[in-house]
C-alpha cells in the first residue's frame, strides 16, 4: 500500500506515534497499573516505536531522493 501525504502530514504523523508511546509509558511507569496491563502495554510500546521508525526511515529515504 501507498500514502500520499504531504511531508509535514508525514511529520505530524511521527509526533503522534511519539505522543501515544510516550502516553503508554507513562501509564506503564504508574504504580496503579496492573501486570496484566502493563504486559500489554510492553507490546504496544514497541508496535508504536516500530511504526515510528519505519515512517522516519521511509521520509529519510525520501528525502535523499528529492535533494
């Protein structure tokens, strides 16, 4: 699949997967946080860090290809 967007929609886009990772670790880090969640939460951590990286690497690659 390809997305057309515009290389600030590209960017917002990266700031709210940082926004809702670091929303997660913080309820992670919170003492009143169940196990259970906080097992789930491990794996949604890693599942928003991953998406973020890979929009990062794909606007890299990009970017190297229009400058």
């Amino acid at each position: 699949m390809k997305l057309e967007l515009t290389r600030s929609e590209v960017c917002r886009l990266m700031m709210a997967c940082t926004g809702i990772k670091l929303d997660m670790i913080e309820e992670y880090k919170d003492e009143n946080t169940s196990e259970d969640r906080k097992n789930v939460l491990e794996g949604s951590i890693e599942m928003w860090k991953r998406l973020h990286d890979e929009i990062e690497r794909q606007l890299q690659e990009h970017d190297k290809k229009t400058n």
